[in-house]
C-alpha cells in the first residue's frame, strides 16, 4: 500500500513539474516564434495564452503541494474536467470560425459573376468578350471588361514591337478599380509608346499554380523580345491545394463558381476535384479558428510536401521556356499595404530571384490608408499609380526597357 502511494505521489510530482514547465514555456513570445510569421501575436491571443499559462502554471503547484493528499478518483475527475473544458474552448473557437466563414460568403450586388467560367485546369478564368459591374457599397462601383482573349481589356495596336505580358492575381487584375485605373493599363498609357503591347493577365484569387497553366495556355504566343512579367503577392505562394485551406475557402465563400484546382505534380499541372465532406469541412473550419489555427497551419505543414519550392520551380520552368522563345522573364511581389507597414513580406521569399518594389510605396498607416481601400488590402487608383511608377522604373534602371520606347515626359 506504502508502495502504491509513493509511486501515486512520484507521478503526481512529475506531472506538477511538467505543467509549471508547460505554463512557463508556452508563452507569447514562443508561441509567436513558432506559429506567427511576423512574430506578433493579436491582443485577444495574447490574453489567452497568458490566461492558459496561469492555469498550467496554478495546476502544476496544486499537484505539488496536495500529492500527497489527493485522491486518484478526485484526480481522475479533474483530468475529466479539463478535457470538457479544452473540448468546449475548440467548439468555441471552430465556431467563431463558422460564423467568419459564413459572413465572408460573396453575395454580388452587380454582374461581376459574369466575368468568370469553370476550368479544369485552371479552376476557373476570365470569360473572353464579358464585362461585369462589381460594386461594394460605398466602397467603389466599377465595371470589368475583358477582350476576346480573355485578358483584361487594353487598347493595344496591330505589329507591335515587343509585347509585356503581366501574370497575378487580383492586384495585377485590378480589383475594384476600372480598366483604365490598373497599373498595367497606367503604363501603357502614361509610360510607353503605341508600338508596344500590354496584355493583364491577372485573374481574382489566383496563386502561383494557377499563374503558371495560365502561362503554358498563351506560351505559343511569345515571340523574340517579350516580356514575362509575374507580379503575384507573397500569399499566392501558398494558394494550392496542399496547403489547403485557400482553395476551399474560396469554394466556400461562393466568390466564383468552380468544381477543380490545379495542383503541380513534377513539371505537370493536375486537376483535383473539391470535396465537399465533414473532413474537409471541419479542416477548413480549423485553418479559420482565431485561437488555435497557427496551431493547425504549423501541423499541416509537417504532412505535406514543401510548397514554396514547388512555387521556385514553377518560377524556373517559366523563366527557361519564355528565354527558349527569345523573351525575359521577371518576377515581382507587389506588396500589400500591410506588408508596407511592417516593411517585410509575410511570406520568406528568399528562394526567389526577384525584384523588390516596397521602397516606392509609403509605410506609413495614414498614407498607406489613402493607397488602398477602406477595410480591404487592394490598392485603389493612387496605388495602381505607384505600382506602374515603381515596375517601370525597375525595367529602365535594370537596362530592360530602352529609351526609345518611352514617351517624353513634359
């Protein structure tokens, strides 16, 4: 009996010092090194986890003062207890997320559905010779033209001397601003001369998988002297169906209509086919919950292949058969307003070889609050400005536009 109690306190010691331990160890500034990319963590996550370090810390010394007094049965319900209690915080936390995922679902007030159609490969693309109004009250109420090539529309002219075609997502598109209002359209404009042909390739929500079979789709149209020019943000490198959660959020949030993603496969785009199963389901509620989805990310990440390698290689096939063409391939990441402010990217873009424009933009939040839209990351007409300013001044500094081709500034 002697026996079983001293091995009962032994253990109850041992769990004491492994919960103080706990408490101590998980704290804001761990958990921000492990789980957040920035190394911040929001206020309300901060609360919690110190209100979960107490708790450990509080139980640790309870198991180290009455082990010697506490009974298997009353440890028993106190495990139960805490089970109930951490089951409850998940069910609260995926609720939360329910309630994010339900509100993000896209109602279209306008015709901006029109724009786009289904794509086994792509999953879905701009529809050729459609226009669509895409209107967000108070917000912007603007109208999409794409031409009969399915780009968005560009007044360009016959026998050009080279072409620039820009690849991204809905920066490059121009979410929220009119034809005319997108830096790709500002620099052929206000930049070049006529005899060179700009061609927005941009599409809403597309990542780097998506960019790249949407480049092989117009590869054969790359003659001597065109520019490729990729210019996604930093999140489009996680935007595949690995990483999971993007993918299926869209699906949800009802933005566009599509049935398939494409996923890379050692040189190969593949289509996957989205599942609409509890499994699927209760893991994009988890990639979603406030409290504990740097827990998931950083859990998935150990199951899947590395992405962002995948993301380098797409990069590397594209530059190497636009250059078979006679072309030259460039890559930028546009920064978004937030990346700006914190004057790095949210995503390790070391193993790209790229050039860098968050210099051109403010980092300040009040001038970088009149370059985007209220509550949305997009750049509004003041930001597509900078970003053409930015991107062309690039190509001549870096010798890969000439002079000759640049109207004369008055």
């Amino acid at each position: 009996m002697k026996d079983g109690t001293k091995i009962k306190e032994t253990i109850l010691l041992i769990a004491g010092i492994v919960f103080i331990a706990a408490g101590i160890t998980c704290n804001e500034w761990t958990l921000a090194s492990l789980f957040s990319s920035d190394g911040i963590i929001a206020l309300s996550h901060r609360i919690i986890i110190w209100i979960f370090d107490f708790v450990l810390i509080g139980i640790g010394f309870i198991l180290l003062i009455y082990r010697r007094s506490l009974k298997i049965h009353n440890l028993l319900l106190f495990v139960f207890s805490s089970f109930v209690c951490f089951t409850l915080f998940l069910a609260f936390d995926f609720f939360r997320a329910y309630l994010f995922l339900m509100n993000s679902r896209f109602i279209d007030t306008g015709s901006y559905g029109n724009i786009h159609v289904k794509d086994n490969y792509l999953g879905w693309k701009l529809k050729p010779d459609s226009s669509g109004r895409h209107l967000a009250k108070e917000i912007f109420d603007v109208t999409y033209e794409i031409d009969q090539d399915g780009f968005r529309k560009i007044n360009n002219t016959d026998g050009p001397d080279f072409k620039i075609f820009f690849f991204g997502d809905s920066f490059t598109f121009g979410h929220g601003v009119n034809n005319n209002d997108t830096f790709s359209n500002i620099i052929k404009t206000n930049f070049l001369k006529e005899k060179i042909n700009i061609y927005n390739a941009g599409v809403n929500g597309y990542g780097i998988v998506q960019m790249f079979q949407h480049f092989l789709n117009i590869e054969n149209q790359i003659k001597k002297g065109d520019l490729i020019i990729f210019t996604p943000i930093t999140a489009d490198i996680s935007r595949n169906i690995k990483d999971y959660y993007f993918p299926y959020f869209y699906a949800f949030s009802n933005f566009i209509q599509f049935e398939n993603y494409p996923y890379f496969d050692n040189g190969v785009i593949r289509p996957h086919k989205l599942e609409s199963t509890i499994y699927n389901k209760l893991k994009l509620l988890a990639f979603y919950a406030p409290y504990t989805k740097g827990f998931w990310f950083k859990l998935n990440r150990h199951f899947i292949s590395d992405t962002k390698k995948e993301s380098v290689d797409m990069i590397k096939i594209i530059q190497n058969k636009t250059e078979m063409h006679g072309g030259k391939f460039l890559l930028f990441f546009l920064p978004e307003p937030i990346e700006c402010q914190r004057g790095k990217y949210n995503e390790d873009v070391s193993g790209f070889s790229y050039f860098d424009i968050m210099s051109f933009f403010p980092s300040q939040k009040t001038e970088l609050d009149k370059i985007r839209f209220s509550g949305d990351e997009h750049w509004n007409v003041k930001g597509h400005g900078i970003a053409a300013s930015a991107i062309v001044e690039t190509l001549i500094n870096n010798n890969i536009i000439d002079n000759k081709y640049l109207k004369e500034t008055k």
